[in-house]
C-alpha cells in the first residue's frame, strides 16, 4: 500500500512492501519498527535506532523524535489524488489545539494570550525524562488560549495551547 506522507514543506511517497522494508520516494530501507507501549515506538531502519513519541489527533500524527515534535499528515494514494484533484483541502484554518506530547514540566511559555505566531516558532518548551523538548507552532495563527505556567506539571495528551 502507497502513501503520501506531508512534513512540513516535503511531501514523501512511502510504499510498505513487507513487515520488514519500506520504500521511502524510490529508495528501499529495510525496517524494524515495534511497539513499546501505546504512545513510543523503536524504529531501526538502515540500522540506525530511533525510539519515538506518535499520537495521532485532528488527522495528524505528531512524532517526538530526538527533542524535536513534528507533525505529518498521511493519506493513502489514492485519498491524496482526490484531494489534489479537488484543490486540495484548506490547511489552516479552524482552532488547533497544541496538547502535550507526554508527561512532563513545563519550563516555559514563549508566547502570551493574543500574539500572532508563525509555523515553527517555539510555543512551549517541556521537560520530560530528563529533556527539553521545544513545542512548535504547527501553521501560523493567533495564540487564543494558554493553559499552563512555567513549573507546572502536565500529562500526555493534556492541552497546552490553542491557536487559531
């Protein structure tokens, strides 16, 4: 099965050929992915390890990986050419709400109530297993709400900031 993965800017094709190789825009990567709980994933793809944070919400996948969170959306292939056939869909628009990717503390708020933000600037940064962990703005938009301080704890899933 084909997908169209979007990152940012960057569109990627994946393929998934067997439960043990990928292909990633033509290139083949023999793979290794398991479940460690239901939130963190260990992945060993061209032998390299990377053990990583996925949730899934508003149809994207948010990915903690190595201190950087990045979201992606991924469509089948065929979803993908409907959409692209159609104008594609409107990204940006509607309330997003930033939610904490694990538990942790939160060691700061870099934005206030009201401040326009643009896609990548740091929101919040949080502390978890011993890392900081810098929480980007996902698109441009309008911070509307912030629900939490500095030295505050906060679980997975909780909501940090609302952006629209």
């Amino acid at each position: 099965m084909k997908y169209v993965t979007t990152i940012g800017e960057r569109q990627y094709t994946i393929e998934i050929n067997r439960d043990d190789q990928i292909t990633i825009d033509g290139v083949t990567h023999p793979i290794d992915l398991r479940a460690i709980d239901e939130a963190t994933f260990s992945l060993i793809i061209d032998q390299a390890s990377h053990e990583a944070l996925v949730e899934a919400s508003n149809g994207e996948i948010h990915v903690l990986l190595r201190g950087r969170l990045y979201a992606a959306r991924v469509e089948d292939e065929r979803a993908s050419r409907l959409s692209r056939s159609a104008g594609g869909l409107h990204a940006g628009s509607g309330e997003v709400t930033l939610k904490s990717p694990m538990p942790g503390l939160i060691v700061a708020v870099a934005v206030t109530e009201g401040q326009a933000v643009t896609k990548g600037q740091t929101v919040v940064v949080l502390e978890s297993m011993k890392m900081e962990n810098e929480l980007k703005a996902p698109r441009d938009g309008t911070i509307t709400a912030i629900k939490v301080s500095p030295r505050q704890s906060v679980e997975q899933h909780q909501p940090l900031v609302v952006l629209t």
